[in-house]
C-alpha cells in the first residue's frame, strides 16, 4: 500500500471513528431527551385524564347532592319527587335515578326501561346500605347492572326529613362513557388508556370484553402500582404508566408501545448513518484529490532516486527546489547526494582503469608460467610412469621366480608322493592278485554246489509228479465211493494243488540256478583276466617308480636356478622402488606449482572479469 493510501485509510478510520461515536453519542442524547420527554408527556397525559375524570365525577356528584337536596324539601310526597326526576337535564345526565323509601321498600326511578318486581327490596342493595351506613354521598365499586348487564358504578345519596331517614337515592353511571372519555386522549398514536379499582378490577377499557377482567388477567407482567413500568404486551415492548385517581381511589393505566413512541429515533439513526457515510465518503475523495497534490514533489524526488538505483541514472541532473520547505530539504540534501556520489564514481572509474591494465599484464605473465610448468609435469609424470612400469615388472620377475620354485618343491612333493603311491598300488596289486585266485576257488566250489542243487531239484520233482498221480487216483477212488468219499476227494484236491505248486517252484528255482552258473562262469573268466592285468600293472608300477626318481633330480636343478634368479630381480626392485618414490616426489611437488600457478591465473581473469563488469556498471552512471 502506498504511503499517500496508508494516510488516506488512516485518516478515513479517524473520520470513521470520530463522526461514528458523536452520532452513537448523539443518538443516546436524544434517546435519552425523548424517553424523558415521552414520560413527562405520558405521565402529564395520565395526570390530565385523572383530572378529567375526577371533574367528571365530582360533576356527577355535586348535581346528584343537589338533586338529592332538592327531594328532600318533601321526600315524603312521591308524585313530586317523580317530578324531579323526570326533568330532562337530569335525567341524560345519568343511565338511571331513582329512590328507595326505607318504609315501604318502594322505588320511584325514572329507567323506562326497568320496571321492579315485587321481589326487589332497595334496602338490600350497596349503594343502599352504605349511603344508610355513612349518613352521607357514597360512590359504590363497579357492578353489573341486573337489567342492562352493564358496568356501571352508582353514586348513592341519604334523604333526610329533618333527622329522620326517609330513604337513598341512587344515581347511576355508565363506564362506557368514561372509556370514551379516557381514550378521547391522543398518546402519540402509539397506545391507549383505561381505568382499574383499587380491588384490581378493569373498568372503561377500549376492548369493552376486559372490563371487569381482574388486572392481572389483561396485563400479567405489569404490578399495579404507581409509576413507570417496562413489560411485553402481546409480544410488543411497551411503557406502563400507572397513577391513582385520588378521589375516587382508582388508577388511570396507560399502555404505550415503545416501537411507535420512539420511532424519531429509529429515523434519526438512519439518517445519522446515511449522512455519515456520505461525509466519510466526500471527505475520503477531496483528501484523496488533496494529498496527491501536496506529495506531487515528493513523487518527481522518488522519481530521480529510482533512477538512481536502476543503474542508468544520470548523475548530473538535479531536482529543482520546491515552494514547501520539507521537500525543498528534501531535494536540496537529494542533490549534494547526486554531485558527491558522481565524484566518487568518476574516481572509481580512473581507479578500475588503472587496476585493469595491471590485471591484464599479470594475466599475461601468470599464463606463460602456468604453461611452463605444465610442460614439466608432462615429462615428470613420463619419466615416474617408465620407473614405476620397470619397478613392476622387477616386482613380477622376482614373483614368477619364486613362484617357479615354490612349484618346483610342489612338483618334487608330489613325485616323491607319486613315488609312494606307485608303490602302494603295486603291493595292492599282488594283495588283489591272490584274492582273485581265492575268489576263483570259491566259485568253483559254487558251480559245483549249484550242481548238487539241481540234482536235489531233480528229486523233488519226481516225488511231485508221483503226488500228483496219486492225488489223481485218489480223487477218481473218491469220486466213485460217493458221498462217502466226499471229503477224502476234497483232501486228494488240495493235495494235487500242491504238487503242482511244487513243480512250479521246482522249475522257477532250476531256471535260477542256471542263471546262478551261467553268472558264476562268467565271474570266473573275469577273475582269470582281472588276476593277468594285476601283474602287468605291478610291472608298469616298478617302471613308473623308476621315472620319478629321474623327475626329481630334474627338479631340483630348476629349483637352485629359481631361486638366484628371485635374488637377483628382488634387488633390481628395490633400486627400481626407490628411484620411484623420488619421481613421485618430484612430480607432487611439480603439480602443487602447477595449481598455485593456476590458481593464480584464475584469480587474476578472475580479477579482470570483475574489474570489466565494474567498468561496465560503473559506465551506466553519466558523470
């Protein structure tokens, strides 16, 4: 975010907040004027209709003293009082007159539309006894009129004759016309008013179907004491003035919905708000417009400096002064910048200048020395590679020698043990030479036993011929004796099975034995020819004897021969090793020249790189 936008939000979130909190405060001191002025008014507008109404019943009073004064010039003579109360200004002055005479229980009134039964007794009635009670005018609670089922409230009178109590008049009243007279007032179209005893019974309320409802019954969460009371009525906030009617020892209610009350404040707050973004907004465009224009000189200064630090700069231009002294400073302390960074960077440049020309020549230098030693270490590493190749091939002239005679000993241990091993063979050979004259012998005397065999076999065949021929003749003797000779047959058959089985093995085993003497005669011809091989194997034996004797003398004048040879390479290696190490010596010391001398030429083109790229950044810069 840009400096000129941080100061815009910042001062805009001033604004914000300060128009925000003197609207919140605004809004709670009108609040707070308006609730004060609402209860004044409403507490006024109660005060009035309590006023109005006691006037109203003092009214009704003082014409119901006089007209009870005038009865009482002659109470006794009914016609006149008739007289008087049908006289039209009194008579639609009140719903009813009448009077009850204490003798006789008789009523004159003046209702045209109520005639008394003979069961109605005056004296039984409120408005009757208490104005017998107290001896002066009485006003009774409310009460449903028996005929007009109506609330009316009666204003009852004593009628004297000099000391003595003739009767009570009764003057009777409709709340109605209270109720239209308490909700005449106008409470800022928001609410409406009504009356309540001091026994909490509803009279002269505007729903006619809650007079004589308890109060608590129309208003639940409202007590019925003097003051101001805040309460939900039908779901709507609303204020509950409460104040007592003094004479009469009522209370005049008013209910007023808050919503309706004090809706100048739901519009003074839309409009608080409306207008305040209005003015945010306007003062957010002008300071906007305002601010862009003072730090005009600071943008062209900004300008200059980006330049500047882009390396393209142009050192020699200079902002001019501005009229307002901060950025004038600010130009002024811009400029001694500019003309002290051109000196310096005019300075630089002579100075890479310098500094590349020197780099260019020890480059030059530090190429030349690094080729050199390179030509040396090229003839160093020849001259260590042909020492070291003749020092191995000593190193392997001395290991072929000795392994030459290590296998001459190897061949003369062998000999020697091919010598012991012929001889062994041969004494075998005679050993196995007469087991196989012994083995010769004993199948001789097995042909011999395989022929004793075969004569037994002979036999035994014969005496299973003659069996068999017997148990023949014996089953045909069975067979003729019947069922007697049933089981002799059975035994002769069991018999001839027998011999039968018997010529059968006879011939098996014969075939046997002629195997027997076929494989005994073979044995014996292969003993004979293993027994004539034996013996020219223990001649060949003796003649292979004689031969290693000779290969062993051999061996060991090739083994004197190794074994000088093997001295005679193991010291050429040594002098070969020797003059190895010393090359490679050489050759170490020679590659570690050769790197310094690299590194050197590395550093210097690396010098010169760094002193051209200076030139060129600093020839961006026109001093």
């Amino acid at each position: 975010m840009r400096f000129s936008q941080k100061i815009v939000a910042m001062s805009s979130l001033l604004l914000a907040l300060t128009v925000g909190l003197l609207s919140v405060q605004q809004l709670f001191t009108v609040r707070s004027e308006v609730e004060g002025l609402v209860k004044v008014s409403l507490k006024e507008m109660v005060v009035g209709v309590g006023n109005t109404i006691s006037a109203e019943l003092s009214n009704k009073k003082a014409m119901a003293q006089s007209m009870t004064e005038s009865i009482e010039l002659n109470p006794d003579d009914r016609d006149y009082v008739k007289q008087l109360l049908e006289k039209p200004a009194i008579k639609n002055s009140f719903l009813a007159i009448g009077l009850g005479y204490e003798s006789d229980a008789v009523v004159v009134e003046n209702d045209d539309g109520w005639e008394p039964d003979a069961s109605y007794d005056p004296r039984k009635r409120p408005w009757y006894m208490d104005a017998k009670r107290e001896r002066t005018q009485i006003v009774t609670a409310p009460y449903v009129d028996v005929s007009t089922k109506q609330t009316i409230i009666s204003i009852g009178n004593p009628v004297m004759n000099g000391n003595r109590f003739v009767g009570a008049m009764f003057y009777d009243l409709e709340l109605g016309g209270l109720s239209e007279l308490v909700n005449s007032v106008n409470i800022f179209d928001a609410g409406y008013l009504f009356l309540v005893t001091d026994k909490g019974q509803v009279i002269a309320h505007p729903e006619t179907e809650s007079n004589g409802k308890p109060f608590a019954d129309v208003l639940s969460s409202v007590t019925l004491k003097e003051g101001l009371q805040q309460a939900k009525v039908d779901g709507v906030d609303s204020l509950i003035s409460v104040t007592r009617e003094a004479s009469q020892d009522w209370f005049v209610v008013a209910v007023v919905d808050e919503d309706k009350a004090f809706s100048a404040l739901a519009t003074l707050r839309t409009n608080a708000i409306v207008f305040g973004l209005l003015g945010i907004l306007i003062s957010v465009v002008v300071m906007t417009l305002l601010i862009r224009t003072l730090l005009r000189p600071l943008g062209e200064l900004n300008a200059a400096i980006k330049d500047v630090a882009t390396g393209e700069g142009d050192l020699t231009k200079r902002i001019a002064p501005s009229n307002t002294p901060e950025f004038a400073e600010l130009a002024q302390g811009f400029n001694q910048f500019a003309a002290s960074l051109q000196e310096r960077i005019t300075h630089l440049k002579q100075l890479g200048d310098e500094v590349a020309a020197s780099g260019n020549q020890t480059v030059t230098s530090s190429r030349q020395s690094s080729q050199a030693m390179q030509d040396q270490l090229k003839e160093l590493e020849m001259l260590a590679t042909a020492i070291h190749q003749m020092s191995l091939a000593s190193n392997e002239v001395a290991e072929n020698a000795q392994r030459a005679s290590e296998s001459a000993n190897e061949v003369d241990r062998t000999t020697l043990e091919g010598s012991a091993v012929v001889s062994d063979t041969a004494k075998s050979i005679d050993a196995l030479s007469d087991r196989i004259d012994q083995a010769v012998e004993q199948v001789k005397g097995l042909e011999h036993a395989t022929s004793n065999i075969e004569t037994i076999l002979a036999v035994i065949n014969e005496i299973a011929d003659q069996t068999n021929l017997l148990a023949l003749n014996a089953a045909i003797e069975a067979a003729r004796a019947g069922e007697s000779g049933r089981g002799f047959a059975v035994v002769a058959d069991e018999v001839r099975t027998l011999a039968q089985r018997t010529q059968e093995s006879t011939t098996e085993i014969r075939g046997m034995i002629e195997q027997l003497q076929n494989g005994s005669a073979a044995v014996s011809h292969a003993m004979t020819e293993s027994r004539d091989t034996a013996v020219k194997a223990v001649e060949n034996a003796k003649l292979a004897d004689t031969a290693l004797v000779r290969i062993r003398q051999s061996i060991e004048q090739i083994r004197d021969m190794n074994t000088q040879i093997a001295s005679a390479a193991q010291e050429q290696s040594h002098v070969a090793e020797e003059i190895n190490q010393n090359a490679v010596k050489i050759k170490t010391l020679s590659t570690s020249v050769v790197d310094l001398a690299q590194d050197s030429s590395n550093a210097m083109e690396q010098q010169r790189s760094h002193t051209e790229s200076q030139k060129s950044i600093l020839d961006r810069f026109k001093v």
